[in-house]
C-alpha cells in the first residue's frame, strides 16, 4: 500500500502474459528528452539510443521489490511480462 498509484488487473492473468507499454519513443540527450525532464523517472530504456516515455497506465505500475511485473525490451518498445500468475484484482 502507498507505492503504486493503484493500478489493478481488471482480469487474472497467466504468468508469462504480456502487456504492451504505449508510448513515445524519443532519443537520449535530444531535445525531447531534455524537455520531458519531468518524466524521467518512467521513461523505459529501448536500444543503445532511445527512450519510450509512456502514456497512460505502463509508468504507474507498482515498483515493489517483489513485484508481479517485469520489463522487457523490444526493438520497437516495451513490454510487462508477468512474473507469475496475477489474481484479478491483484494490484500491478
């Protein structure tokens, strides 16, 4: 409680599902970059070069040590995989 911003499953989820992180992708030390400043703390790593800064839910998930999500990357972008299986209604 109090480390995420409340997002929850709305359906179980096998372990191992993928959920696809939207956003924009931006390269490093560009000026996007630099004018996105703010957001540098959900701003996923794609490739050598570039940033996915994520709109919508993909930057609230919860960031627990024992987390049920994890990060993976793909030449295009982001995705969370599941670690193991997730209750609907299980915060992520």
């Amino acid at each position: 409680p109090g480390a995420g911003l409340g997002v929850f499953a709305r359906a179980a989820l096998a372990a191992g599902a993928e959920l696809e992180v939207v956003g924009v992708l931006v390269r490093r030390d560009s000026v996007a970059d630099h004018c996105t400043h703010f957001a540098d703390r959900h701003k996923f790593v794609v490739g050598a070069d570039r940033l996915l800064i994520p709109i919508g839910f993909g930057g609230m998930v919860n960031h627990a040590a024992d987390a049920n999500l994890e990060r993976v990357g793909h030449p295009g972008g982001v995705v969370l995989r599941t670690t193991r299986p997730v209750a609907a209604g299980e915060e992520l």
